[in-house]
C-alpha cells in the first residue's frame, strides 16, 4: 500500500502567511502540520510516499527530503496548478500503479492518526473508504448524504445548500478501481475535478464506497482559527520539560516544553505551551496554548493562545492573544508622539487593535 500526500495547494486563507511559506509547513507546537501526516502514515506501516507539490515545491523538498528522517521513502509529483484533489491523483498514477492508497492533505491534522481506519481497509478491502466528521458549516467542505441505514448515496463538493452537516475529512482510502474514476470525470463549476465526483461515478457504476464517521478530533488547519485550534489541542499532550536555563525569578506552571538553548528570565510562563530552541523570554507572561518557536525574543510583553514563527521579537507589548505571527516579525509599541499605531502590513493581513 501506497501514501499519496497532498501538498500543492496555494493557501489563500493563510496569507499573508503563505505569501514567503507552504501552508503545510506553518508549525503547530513548533512542527510543521505535513509533519504529523507524515509520520501517521509511517506509523501505520506505509513506508512509499508521494508528494504533491506546486509552487512551494522546493520548500516542500528542502523541509522533507528524501523522507529517511519519517522511516519513508518519498517521491515528489509535480502540479503545475491546483486543479482539484482528483487531478493529484490522476496525474500520481504512474508513482501509484496498480496498488492501494491512502490520500492525505497534507494540511490537514487527525489526533490518533489513520492505523486504525488503514487496518480495517486492508482486511476489508472497499473500493473507496472516507472519513466523515459533523462540521458547522459544511458549505465549505465536500458533504455526504446517507441513508436510513447509514450508507452514503450521494456526495457533493462545498455544495451551497449541504443535505447533511458530514463532512469528508481529508483522508481517503482507494483501490486501483479509482483511477477509471478519476478519467471519466469532468471539471465542476469550480473549474476542478473533484474527489466528491469521482467517488460518486464509483458508486453510480456500483463500486463499494464506505464511510466510517471520524468521533476523535480533526482540523483542516487552512485558516488562521483552525490552526490556533489545532494548537491548542496539541499542546494539551506536551510532556513537560526543561533543557533551557530558567531563573529563579521566573515560574513555569504546568505542561511547558522548553527546549535547549532557550532562556527565561524574570518570567511567567503557564502551560501548555512550548519555547523553542534559542529563543528568549524575559520579564514577560507566555499564556496557555502557546507555542513560541525557535530564535524568538520576547520581552515585557504578555501573550496568550497564539503561534509566533521562527526569529520574531515581541517587545514591551501588553496583550498579544489568538494571533499567529510570521517569520522575522518585529512587534514593538512606537517610541513618538501622539499616540498612534504604526504597521508595516503584507497584502491580505489582519489587524485588530485595542483602543
């Protein structure tokens, strides 16, 4: 059995984040989201991976490689454009030949990973088996229909009015009998060849298309809420440790990770959250669900509930929360007078101010 990876996508609703970086590489407890994909289909023995890449291709290689450092042995597929989840598998059918696969997006996040749902396929062998979880708003994911007894009859993809609130977690399970599927389809109104409609051609020419509903937790981690979510959750199953300096001004409260080469200083800092390698904190609060990444410098600044990327500042800053900052990202109160805000903003960013 085989692993297909999707990695490819532009990200829109991450940006300005994803304007200098691949959306499925933004960290969650300072690890990129592709990561956990990857290392749950190696911990349910799919070792032969291919990847999906557009135009963050090299960013995508130079983080992965060869895939050894995941037990995996990875091929990179290139799309020239994101034209929908069955062009991936439609242009991967030389890397997937006539085996089994599982497709994985790359930014999607299921705590407990897919053994489970990847040993009951291989013993039972369907022609297609989905995940399906209840959503809020199914206007924006691939929705199924089922029936009294519980089977799917019927799917359609960000439909405007969904017959149901199931929506298809970005995990899916296919025999070779998907790849007729994928020819015989045609683009939908979005201008892509939808996974929705070829599993639906699978079961209007009486394919086996199964659904188990997912009861654990999943995120698809493509807007800036969902990735603080997802966070959140990952941080509650940080194992507490200490391979940084702390002082004995500052106090660590609960499940907080500090890595080596981090230093705290004059500060508190309640768990869970993470600190990364070489970052410093010093006379400031970190609060629950916090995630601060490597080479970062806070400094008498509180901030709460949010992800700060690799070699940021924060300084003198009151109250930072539910916020995702960039790489490189300097935030600091103005030095002049009046009193006024000043930004530096990239195209498609979001402010929200106190005043």
């Amino acid at each position: 059995m085989k692993a297909l990876v999707l990695a490819g996508g532009a990200g829109v609703r991450l940006r300005p984040i994803t304007h200098t970086s691949a959306k499925q590489l933004v960290p969650v407890a300072n690890k990129p989201v592709l990561f956990y994909g990857l290392e749950a289909i190696a911990d349910a023995g799919i070792t032969d991976v291919g990847i999906v890449v557009g135009a963050t291709c090299q960013e995508i290689r130079r983080a992965v490689g060869d895939g050894s450092a995941f037990g995996l042995d990875v091929t990179y597929i290139p799309q020239h454009a994101p034209l929908g989840l069955a062009h991936a598998v439609l242009i991967a059918r030389d890397f997937l030949g006539d085996d089994d696969f599982v497709m994985y997006l790359g930014d999607n996040f299921i705590i407990g990973g897919i053994t489970g749902f990847v040993g009951s396929f291989r013993r039972e062998r369907p022609d297609a088996q989905i995940l399906l979880t209840a959503v809020s708003d199914p206007t924006a994911f691939g929705v199924a229909e089922l029936d009294g007894s519980g089977r799917v009859i019927r799917l359609e993809e960000k439909p405007p009015r969904p017959k149901s609130d199931l929506a298809l977690v970005g995990v899916y399970l296919f025999t070779p009998a998907v790849h007729s599927a994928v020819r015989a389809i045609r683009p939908s109104r979005r201008g892509e060849l939808e996974i929705t409609d070829a599993l639906q051609w699978l079961m209007d020419n009486g394919r086996d298309v199964r659904s188990t509903v997912v009861s654990g937790y999943w995120k698809d981690t493509g807007n800036v809420a969902d990735m603080l979510e997802v966070n959140r959750a990952v941080l509650e199953t940080v194992e507490p440790s200490t391979h940084g300096s702390v002082d004995s001004d500052s106090e660590i409260i609960g499940r907080v990770s500090i890595a080596e080469g981090a230093r705290i200083r004059g500060s508190r800092i309640v768990g869970p959250a993470i600190i990364g390698r070489g970052t410093t904190v010093a006379d400031s609060y970190i609060g629950p669900s916090t995630s601060v990444a490597e080479d970062c410098h806070v400094h008498d600044s509180e901030i709460e509930f949010s992800i700060v990327l690799p070699g940021s500042s924060i300084r003198g800053v009151r109250r930072i929360e539910a916020s995702l900052i960039g790489r490189g990202v300097d935030v600091a109160p103005a030095s002049t007078t009046p009193r006024a805000h000043r930004f530096v903003l990239g195209d498609h960013s979001s402010a929200r101010i106190c005043s």
